[in-house]
C-alpha cells in the first residue's frame, strides 16, 4: 500500500485497477469511476455512454439491497454504491462483469426512457457550450442523443469494451478494499486523455446570446489552478454580496467549476432575477466583473475562501471529497496541488486579476431574451452571415423569398439581401433521416439547417445531392416524422434558432432566417391589389343601387354587390394579417445556432 499525493488518501491496486481509498465516517461508499463520457462521443454516437450506464445498472446480474446509482459527466462515468463493504465489493465486482458482456435485453426500453431523460433536459449552460464549442467536445452537450437511434445490442458492446476498460478505471472507497472486490473481468484497452476542444473558427469573445427569462449564466474557460479556483470563488461571493445582499435582486448567485483537462476548467456564474430587474441584475454583473479583471476581487472574499477550504479539510467527512478528488487527479493525469486549496497560505486578491481578466475576455454570456447587451465590449453570436456557396438555387414554395442553396460542397438557406446559414458537407457532425423524408443538418459549428423538401421547389433533388454528399457514417436513422420527435421539444431557452440548442423550434412552415425581411411575390401582390378593389367597387355599387332604386328587384342587386364586396374585403384584410404574422417570425425553424 502506498500513500497518495493528498493526506490520507491511500492507493493499492486491484487486478490492475488503481484503487484508493480514505478512512471516512458513516456508511461504507464505493465507486468504480471510467476516464469516458459525453464529449467522448461523436455526435452520431451522442447517449452510447449513458446507454452502457442505464443497461448495467438495469442487468440482473447487479446485486439487490444496495443504495446504488450511476451518472454520466462530460468526461467521466461512475457507477457508486453504498452499504456493507462486502456487498459494496460485490456490487464493483458484478459492474466490471456485466460490461463484459451487456445484455439487450432491456435495449428499447432504456433507450425509450432515455429520450424521455432528454427531453427534460437542456437550460442556459448548454447553450453556452453550444455558442462556444459548436457540435464539437462539449458542445454537444446541448444537442440531441443521436446515437440512441443507430443503438444496436453490437454498437452498445463495442463501445463498452472500448472505453469501459482497464486502463481508463480508477476506484475510491470510504475504508480499506474489500475482499470481494474483483475487477479482472475488465477489458484491458487502452488510456484515452480527456478531450480538449477549440472554439468554433471565427467565433469572437466576449459574446452573447438570449436565452431563458429571469436568468443569467455566464461561462469562462480558467487555468486548472489553485490561484484561478480562489478567484473565481472569490468573485462569486462578491457578486452575491452585491446582487442579493445590497440590492436583493437576486435570489441565488452561484458558481460551479467543471474541470475540462488537467490544465484547464470551466467556470460557470449563475445569477437568477424577476424580469423587470434583467436590466439592473446584467448591468452589476457587466460593471462587476470588468472592475473584478482589473482590480482582482476583494482581499476580505480571497482570505474567507481560503480559510472555508482549510475548515472542510479539518471534518473528518472530507476524506470522501479528498478520495474522490484523487481519483480525478490520477484518470485526468493532473497535479494535485493544482486542486488542493488547503495547501494554499496567502494569497494576494490583486494578483488574481490577471486569471480573471483572461476568462472575462473569453466568455460566453447567455441573457434573459427580453434583453439585448447594449455593451460595446460584446459581440452576439449568431450563424447568419453573407451565403457564398455555389450550386443549385430552390425557392420556397410559399413565394416568401427564401431560397436554399445545395450544391457538392454544402447546403445553405438564404434570405433577401444574400444573407443565410450556410454548411459545408465536410463540416457535418451529423445528418438526421426522418420518415417524413425531411433531413436535419447539424454543423460542426452548431448551425442547424431542416430541410423539407416539399417546402422547396426541387426539394426532393436537393435532398437527394445532399444524402450523397455525407459521409454514411454520420446518417441518423430518426425513425419518426420531423414534427413527432419528443426528442426535439421546445426548452424555455429556445426563444429563437439562434439559442445555441439543437432542442428548438420546428413548428412548420418555416420562416426566413434571422436578420431577412418576408418578402412576397409580385403576382400575389397585384392579386391581392384585384380582389381589394372589385371589393370596395362591389360595396360602392350596393350603395348607389340601394340610392337610386326603391323597387324590391335593385333591392336585391344591391344585396348581392354588398355580400360580395364584403367577402372580397374580409379575404384581404385576412391576407393582409397573415402577412404581418409571417413578418414576425424571424427565428426560423430550418436555420439555427
């Protein structure tokens, strides 16, 4: 047995699995933790890890009457027990047989269940990963689990055997290894380093986009260091002292760190408000955080987080917090001083301005709808640009001015002005096949393009170019019409196609994107001028056979003229408001963030 990098935190191995452990109080916990998660996965493979989680914990062959569970992170998959330590080590043990040799029995009822899971899910955060990671690493954390629909019993066990082995698995344990802990049953493999991805090409920060009412989220990509996590703590409880304590406007303020590599995390600030205190509650966090990168927070906030990390060490329930952190250490190959607040003596909260004022530059701020950030220092995120893609040019069938471009090089969707979202084949993270015949493009860089090809003059050859132009690897079978998928309901966060969350509005027939005027043919504008005026000649004419006639037989032909100008003038007022209705959908259905 030999000690670890963290007090008491002591390391054996078990069949060639790590193995760590802390003498802790209360019921005896064990956790059997893989280096594989959700940024893992492609997006075609998007949920395979979850489904491998949920068909363990499901198998028969996992021992009854414990507390068990198990969770899937961006970077990391546990399955966790507690009870009596020999039934906690049977339960370990049991885990790394079953994923030898995943049973599919259960397969279409966990997958049913899954997509249920998903379309509870999806909020701000997300959003925020999309705005800076695209489809790509974490960013597909606010996309759909595509791989749920291409899940076969063979794909499940391939992907367990790949990425639930040896080689990836680290244990932690609140007392001394049981005897029957048992992991020989795992494959060996192979270590994979957790994924590190870059922001979308082009993408400029600090950026912004809308999202749910009555709350912020702001998300920072820091150093994975002792000195970035006092400071953003630090920030955080300035923040709340200003947004709940002085001005109550805020109930929680929170932030939360989410380790990405060894050497780099995300922080991630949340402040929630009533709507009409938007506007105040993004002012202090714009004034506070800008002053914060400059000044560093206060020297009373940075000595409180220090002595708060050294008071929890002193509990005796910390070894848990400290075996599991150990564990993070060793599957994310990092430093644990890098982690290890408690080590920490002084530090000067002026020094800390420099780790802020490089996250503040670089962060993504997901704002209440009804607001738009007036800051010069921000830039909003969106796709819609200049469309410069050659090929085939197909205009909708309702006449409104949008057109889709498909050639061998991409699809776009393009308003007036020659402004649209454009995706280029060989940036597709995936291509969704619905039922219907209807096609979903999902981009590398989070643009998400519908293409119905009844909506479009040529639609069913366009469809067809683009089919052939994506790799058959990225294909999702969805199984179901565009409009029927749970799996894309509408979250709160969607208030346009420029959320960031492929979870968005499909609501058919589409509108133009963002940014293009509706525009209407100039044969349905003259036939609309007709009908208007033989209405009002129609009326006009009832009035004078009513003026100059009093037998019953001009009585009638005034009735008549009357009726029919009444109905030609009821039909062009309804022309005319269903005009100004399509005028006002600007978030499109088939273009998005």
């Amino acid at each position: 047995m030999v000690s670890h990098g963290r007090a008491g935190v002591h390391r054996v191995d078990c069949d060639g699995v790590p193995t760590l452990w802390a003498t802790a109080p209360g019921s005896f916990v064990g956790a059997l933790v893989f280096r594989v998660g959700q940024v893992d996965e492609s997006l075609a493979e998007r949920g395979w890890t979850h489904l491998v989680e949920h068909l363990v914990l499901s198998d028969d062959r996992i021992p009854s009457g414990l507390d068990v569970n198990g969770s899937v992170g961006p970077s990391l998959t546990t399955f966790i027990a507690s009870g009596e330590p020999d039934a906690v080590g049977e339960f370990l043990s049991q885990v790394s047989l079953v994923l030898g040799s995943v049973s599919g029995q259960r397969l279409a009822k966990e997958v049913q269940i899954l997509r249920v899971e998903e379309a509870r899910r999806g909020g701000p955060l997300t959003a925020a990963y999309s705005v800076r990671y695209g489809a790509m690493g974490h960013g597909r954390l606010a996309l759909p689990e595509l791989g749920l629909h291409r899940a076969t019993p063979e794909r499940v066990q391939a992907w367990a055997t790949l990425r639930f082995n040896r080689q990836s698995a680290a244990v932690w344990l609140s007392g001394p290894p049981p005897p029957t802990l048992d992991l020989a049953a795992l494959s060996d493999g192979r270590y994979r380093p957790p994924v590190e991805t870059t922001p979308v090409d082009g993408r400029s920060f600090p950026c912004w986009q809308p999202g749910p009412s009555g709350n912020f989220t702001v998300m920072m990509p820091v150093e994975r260091t002792v000195e970035a996590m006092v400071a953003m703590r630090a920030t955080g409880a300035q923040l709340r002292r200003r947004l709940r304590d002085e001005e109550g406007r805020s109930y929680a303020v929170s932030v939360e760190l989410e380790p990405v590599t060894a050497e780099s995390s995300h922080v991630v600030i949340t402040a929630d408000c009533l709507p009409n205190d938007a506007g105040a509650v993004q002012d202090v966090l714009v004034s506070e955080l800008a002053r914060i990168s400059l000044e560093g927070p206060s020297q009373d906030h940075v000595d409180d987080v220090v002595s708060a990390a050294r008071r929890m060490t002193a509990l005796p329930e910390s070894a848990v917090a400290a075996v599991e952190s150990a564990v993070f250490d060793l599957l994310f190959r990092a430093d644990p001083a890098a982690s290890d607040l408690a080590a920490v003596e002084e530090l000067d909260g002026k020094l800390l301005a420099a780790s802020i004022q490089r996250a503040w530059r670089q962060s993504v701020w997901i704002v209440p709808h009804q607001l738009a950030m007036t800051d010069r220092r921000f830039h909003r995120a969106t796709h819609v640009g200049p469309v410069t893609l050659d090929g085939q040019r197909h205009t909708a069938v309702s006449g409104d001015g949008t057109a889709i471009v498909v050639g061998r090089a991409g699809i776009a969707i393009v308003g007036e002005g020659g402004r649209g979202v454009q995706v280029e084949h060989e940036h597709v993270a995936a291509l969704g096949r619905w039922s219907d015949g209807a096609l979903t493009v999902w981009a590398e860089d989070g643009a998400v393009l519908d293409l119905v090809p009844s909506m479009w003059v040529g639609g069913m050859d366009a469809a067809d170019i683009v089919q052939s132009s994506v790799s058959p690897d990225l294909v999702v079978e969805m199984g179901e019409p565009l409009n029927s998928s749970p799996v894309l309901a509408v979250p709160e966060a969607a208030t346009s196609r420029e959320t960031g969350s492929a979870a968005t509005n499909r609501k058919l027939p589409p509108a133009r994107p963002s940014g293009a005027r509706p525009s209407t043919g100039a044969g349905v504008w003259l036939l609309d001028a007709t009908l208007g005026s033989i209405g009002v000649v129609a009326l006009l004419s009832s009035i004078g056979y009513a003026g100059a006639h009093d037998d019953q037989q001009w009585m009638q032909k005034s009735i008549l003229w009357g009726l029919v100008g009444i109905a030609l003038c009821t039909l062009l007022a309804w022309r005319i408001m269903s005009a100004r209705e399509r005028s006002r959908s600007v978030g499109s259905p088939s273009v998005g963030s």
